[in-house]
C-alpha cells in the first residue's frame, strides 16, 4: 500500500527528477569540504588560491557520482514499480541494494554482495525513520484538531453549555426532581430524628386528633332549636 511519503513525481519524470536533485546535492557538498579541505592543506597566503582549485577539481566528480547513484537507484524503483504495480518501502529497498552491487560489480561478486546488502539496509533504515516520522506527524495534527473541536463544540446545539461530547446528557427536569426529593427526605429525616429523640412527634399528632374529635362531640345541632321543656 501506497504511503504519503512515496507521493512523488511519476517515473519517466522521477529519472530526471532525482539525476538533478543527487548532482546538486554531491556538488554543493562536495564543494564545501573539498574547500575547508584544500584551505587546510595549503600553505600561508595561499589558502583561499588552494580552497578554490580543490573545488574546481573534485566538486564536478563528486557530483557526478551522486548523478550516477541517483539515476540508477530511480530507474531501479520505476522498474519494481512497474513489475509489482504498486508504490511501497520495498521498492526502494530493493532499489537501493540493487544500485549498491551494480556499482560495485567492477571489484568483483563479494564487493558487490557487500555493497548491495549495505545499500538495502541504508534504504531500509531511511524508509523505516521516514513512516515514523510520518506516523508521529500524523498524530499530532490529530490530537490538535481534537484540541481544537472539543471547545467548539461544548455549548453547540446538541451538546449544551458545559457538556463534552463524551459525557452523557444531562436532564434538567431530573435534576430537579432530584433536588427536590433530596430535601424532603432530609426534612422528614430530620423530623423524624428530633420526634424519635424526645418523643414529641407522635403526640402532637395524636393530641390534635383527640382535641378535634372532642371539639366535633360537643358541636351544638344545626339548625338550633328553641323549644321549651
């Protein structure tokens, strides 16, 4: 499977693309160490003469190498990309050792054996960094995307003024009720706490009841009548 970071040119394209990134690449550094090394090597009053010429002579051919290994390691990764039919870390694995022993195969088959493995193992560790780095790019674009929702979204319709996404709604007619059974159930907890400890409770309810039912036994009849005996 294809990964962001094999998103490159497509391969006719690709040759060219990295033969001039890889001869940049070897002239500019080889220019500069072959110029702190010839200002090193030449004698007084002559290093900036000696920094220059070391870098007319060696500049060209070390850019000219890094031409070479880049054009054969693209056409190596447009060939494995033809033949499997897909974009991969293995194809320029693949590449790369295969660069590796071809430029080696003039000293003979162990150099090129140990070139090619080399420049498998190279390749492998520069893919294997590249997709963690990818990776751990990836993941710290997402954490701040949710950083970033999360504040916008508390308060949106939906998710009222304090509630995260995450959290489950929250009813204000429960809370209510909630409250409200809380407070009577401290109150008749409280009542029933002072009546149990000095016994009033009950006999204010009795004693109300007897006064009422006295006071209903001596009710004059209605209508009142007059009549003497």
């Amino acid at each position: 499977m294809g990964t962001p970071e094999h998103s490159r040119e497509p391969c006719p394209d690709r040759i060219l693309d990295d033969v001039g990134g890889a001869f940049s690449m070897g002239a500019v550094g080889g220019s500069a160490f072959h110029f702190l090394k010839g200002i090193y090597n030449s004698p007084k009053g002559e290093r900036l003469i000696g920094g220059t010429q070391a870098v007319r002579m060696n500049a060209p051919r070390i850019g000219g190498g890094f031409a070479v290994w880049g054009g054969l390691f693209s056409t190596f990764d447009c060939t494995m990309v033809y033949l499997r039919q897909k974009e991969d870390p293995w194809n320029s694995i693949i590449a790369g050792a295969a660069t590796g022993g071809i430029l080696q195969m003039r000293q003979g088959f162990a150099s090129a054996s140990r070139s090619a493995m080399f420049g498998g193992v190279l390749l492998a560790l520069i893919e294997g960094s590249a997709i963690m780095l990818n990776k751990f790019m990836n993941a710290q674009e997402s954490m701040a995307q949710m950083e970033e929702q999360i504040p916008n979204m508390a308060g949106a319709p939906g998710f009222p003024m304090g509630q995260l996404p995450g959290q489950p709604p929250v009813n204000a007619e429960s809370l209510r009720t909630g409250s409200s059974a809380s407070s009577s159930s401290s109150s008749s907890s409280t009542s029933s706490w002072f009546g149990g400890f000095f016994g009033s409770g009950k006999e204010a309810d009795t004693s109300s009841g007897s006064k009422t039912e006295v006071l209903e036994s001596f009710d004059a009849p209605s209508p009142p009548t007059f009549e003497y005996k």
